[in-house]
C-alpha cells in the first residue's frame, strides 16, 4: 500500500512476485479510491473465457488513470476482459464485388464496386466495419469526338495511391507515474493519394502500455491525441479542378495537466480534378458579303460567320441562329429564253379503227422570250400512232383454181369438172363477214376415159386436185349417199354403209360433216365442213361407205 495520508498520495497493490511488496502498482491519486484497485468479477463480467484475456493489473491503472474503458476502441485490444468487452464483436468487410461497367461509351467515366459490414456483423458494441461501402474509380474506354485524347485520359486515370510513411517516434508516457499509454504517428504522404487515388488503409496511431517513472504526489499530465480523419469533403466545382479537405481534432484525448497538444496538422487538402467544363459555342463577327450570285436579274449574296468564338467542346452547345445570311441582289435586265409549256392532252384518235394518229401541242410561253432571248427549241405539236380498236375484216374470195378432171361413172356419157376458191383473201377478222357465195362451181363434161368413181358398193372416194381421198360418215345419210351415186352416174335407190363395215382409208380425208338435199348433181355442192375442201375433224376409222343399185 502506497503511502495515503498526503495529498495526491497513491493507492495501488504490491505487483513484487516475492511479496516484498518494494514495488507497488499505483492506481489512484486519492486513498478513497482504494477499492478500484481490488479485482472482482464486476470488473470482469463474470466471464472466464481464456480467449479473452488482458494484463490485469495494467488494465487497473489504466482504467483508473486514463479512463481506457470508456474508449472501447482501445479498451477492447488492451483490456478487452477487463472492460466486460468479451462478446464485443467488430464488424468485418466482406470482398469487394466485381467492378460495374464504365458510366460513359467513350470519354472518362466511373466504375465502382461494393462491400458489406458481414464479415461478420458487428454485435455488442462493436465498430462497423471503418471505410466506405462503395469505392469508384475513373475509367476510359475511348476517346469521344471532340473531346479528351487517349494521352489526355491516361493521365487522368493515373491515379496515385496513398502510401504511409515510417512510423514517428514513440511520444512520451501518457502518466509520468504508473502504467500509462504511449503512441507513435504515421502519415498518409508516402506519397499522397492524387486523382482519385485511394487513400492509405488502417490506422495513422500505435498505442503502447508504458510506465511513467516521476512520481511525486503531482498530478499526470496527460498529452493530447487526434481522433480519427473525417471522410473526404464533397469536391468544391463540380467539373475542373477543384478542392476536397477532411479535419480531425485533437480530443482522442484532449490534453491535460500541462499535456502536450497534438502534432500535425487539424486538415489536409487534396485536388480532386473532374471532367473538363462544357464549353459553349459563340459567333465570330459576320464576314464580307459575297459577289450576287446571277450576272443579270435578281440574284442572291451571303455571308457567314463560324461557330468558334470559342468553339464548342466538351459537350458544350453549339451556337444558337444560322451561320448564313442572305440577301437580294440584282445585276441589270437578263434576256429571258423562251420555255415550253407543259404538253397538253392527245386529240382524239383520227381513226375510230384500225391505226390512226393523234396529237399534243404546247407553246413557248413559259415564259415568253424577252430582251433578246432565244425561242423555245424543238416542235411545238407532237404526233403518235394511235389504234381505238381493231377493225373488221370481211373475209374476200381468192381467184378460182383451173377446172379440175372430168369425173364419171362410165367411159361415156356425161361427167362434172369442178374449180375451187377459198375465203382467205382476206380471212374474215374482227367481226366480219364471210365470203358470199360458193367456194365450188360445177359443169358438166364429156367422159372420154376411164371411170373416175371406184365402186359401187364399198368405201367412198372423191377425186379432188387428182388425189383421191375419203369422205367421214359424220351426218352423212341416204340423201347424201343419193348424190354420190349420181356421180357415178347410178340413179337408182342409194343406202349409206357405215364406217363399222368400211376399210380404214389411207388418202386424204376431203369432206366430213356432208349435208345434201338429194337433189344435187356433186356433193361439192353440198353443205360441209367449214365450207372448206380437205377441213375435218374426224379419222379414217370414221370413213364412209355406200351402196348404190
């Protein structure tokens, strides 16, 4: 027990390992104090968790002294026992996550990326976890037009980190009696973080128990400490170079009993530069009026005036109005040149058939020639053909062919000789009309020769142009099959044959569809297929045949 019956004398407990007790642990200036000294679980908690220990004597002193358990950030490194500061858990950082995409396509922009207090959670009083939750960084994926050049954002993005400098020298002894506390300083210059650069990570202090070695019944002087650096300022502009500061205090502690007060400085300064300012175009003053754009007339003059007084740059906005002026401006009387008026409607069709012509006209009074100038070149009517619809064609006759063989039954007697035209000379077309008359003429003539029907009873066969050729059973009756045997001069009853019981021919087939009154004398003359000689639609299997008796 320390001497107590002076003033600021010193109560404290004999810390000697042989009992001596020659060397005491001072506690408290005062004798009253003299129970703080004594160790009871209050002090303790109640815990006895070996994990958690501390000096137990120094924390007395400490406690008593310097008050260490009312700084719990000292307290719970210290004398975290002591202090009941066993369950006290500081919260911990988990992993950045990965950095998001650059705010800007092209030009500078931001990245950031960000972190939770889970690492673990802070409980029981612990700190959250020191430092910021979200970090940005500069970044630049390519230069926009007009704008900063790739050399110009490297160095922008060169930012320099924080980097701490050797710790200073340990300061004196918080007590110049007893257990006490001493601390050495370090500072984030080595070198300063610049362009955004991250600042130093942990703490500029490094606290150590020491013993003060005066001790004269005088009260400890206890030196001043700084608290911890406020976050960065906002910047002070908001594009260009700017400022941001932080402060801190000299309160971790204040100093006291003739204490030494803080060393450094209370705020630090940084330039924070940011993008470049926007620029905003302004005119230059207007330049000459140009020559009139006509040698004669009414023409046009300008002038211009560029947007670069300054130019735009950095997103500034071009300049406001239009960078051309005209004006009228005239040159003496032009001679004006005559010029066409628009074509005008196609006059009716000359020919309502068949190809006509038609046409348009225009004048040259647009506009009029005037003061010498030229007439309009070219024609002022325009001619086409033109063709309403196609007009009829009445069909017409070709000459007559020569008179044929003389045809007869007997190699006397009377025969008939036929001549041939047809309707082609034109083809109707069109709507018109067919040839009038017969297509065949008939005479008789004498039979000098042979007979020029075959048979009497068999196939049918007619002698056209000197070809003999067959005649098809479509329509063909007894009256037709009359005319046919008076060719072969047989007047007798006549009967039809019919295909079914007739060879197939092989010679042309020359009439086919055969209609006769019974009274004509050649079945030329009668009705038959397309009034055309050799025209037909059936075969050979269709021959007719008849019998004449």
């Amino acid at each position: 027990r320390c001497p107590s019956s002076q003033a600021f004398s010193l109560v404290g407990r004999n810390v000697d390992p042989n009992g001596i007790q020659e060397c005491f642990q001072c506690c408290s200036t005062h004798g009253c104090n003299k129970h703080i000294c004594e160790l009871t679980t209050d002090h303790v908690g109640g815990i006895s968790n070996m994990d958690c220990s501390d000096k137990l004597m120094e924390c007395v002193g400490l406690n008593a002294l310097e008050h260490i358990c009312t700084n719990i950030s000292l307290a719970k490194t210290i004398c975290k026992r002591y202090c009941g500061l066993c369950n006290l858990m500081d919260g911990g950082w988990s992993s950045w996550s990965t950095w998001s995409m650059c705010s800007a396509s092209c030009g500078l922009g931001l990245e950031s990326r960000t972190r939770t207090c889970s690492n673990p959670y802070p409980s029981n009083g612990g700190d959250h976890c020191p430092g910021n939750a979200t970090q940005q960084s500069s970044c630049f994926l390519r230069s926009c037009p007009g704008e900063w050049t790739d050399l110009d954002a490297a160095l922008f993005l060169h930012a320099n980190h924080g980097g701490w400098s050797g710790w200073q020298a340990w300061g004196s002894c918080s007590s110049r009696c007893g257990v006490g506390l001493m601390k050495r300083y370090r500072q984030c210059n080595n070198p300063p973080p610049s362009l955004y650069g991250h600042y130093c990570i942990g703490d500029p202090y490094e606290y150590e128990l020491c013993n003060g070695t005066i001790c004269g019944g005088y009260t400890t002087a206890l030196d001043g400490a700084w608290s911890d650096w406020t976050e960065w300022s906002d910047c002070t502009v908001t594009c260009d170079n700017g400022t941001t500061t932080r402060t801190r205090d000299c309160s971790n502690p204040v100093p006291a009993h003739g204490g030494k007060d803080c060393v450094g400085n209370s705020r630090e300064t940084l330039h924070c530069p940011l993008y470049k300012c926007p620029v905003h175009g302004g005119w230059s003053v207007w330049g000459d009026w140009s020559l009139c754009s006509v040698t004669c007339g009414m023409g046009l003059t300008h002038r211009r005036r560029n947007c670069d007084n300054p130019t735009p740059s950095h997103d500034g906005n071009m300049c406001f109005g239009d960078p051309i002026e005209y004006n009228l401006c005239t040159n003496g009387t032009c001679a004006v040149n005559g010029g066409w008026t628009l074509w005008g409607s196609w006059s009716t069709c000359s020919s309502s058939c068949g190809t006509g012509m038609w046409h348009r006209d225009r004048t040259c009074t647009n506009p009029v020639p005037d003061n010498g100038g030229r007439y309009c070149d070219g024609q002022p009517t325009d001619y086409s053909n033109c063709q309403i619809q196609s007009c009829e064609v009445n069909g017409g006759w070709t000459s007559w062919t020569s008179w044929g063989q003389c045809v007869s039954s007997t190699n006397c007697g009377t025969g008939i000789q036929t001549m041939t035209r047809t309707c082609t000379n034109p083809r109707p077309a069109h709507g018109g009309v067919y040839c009038d008359g017969d297509a065949i003429s008939y005479r008789e003539c004498p039979a000098t020769s042979n007979c020029t029907a075959r048979l009497v009873s068999g196939r049918l066969e007619l002698m056209y142009n000197g070809i003999w050729g067959t005649v098809c059973d479509d329509r063909f009756t007894d009256k037709d099959a009359i005319v046919a045997c008076r060719m072969m001069g047989q007047h007798g009853t006549s009967s039809v044959i019919g295909a079914d019981s007739v060879p197939d021919g092989a010679d042309p087939i020359w009439l086919d569809e055969v209609s006769c009154l019974g009274t004509e004398t050649n079945l030329f003359q009668c009705v038959f297929y397309q009034h055309t000689i050799g025209m037909h639609d059936c075969f050979h299997s269709e021959d007719v045949g008849v019998h004449c008796s």
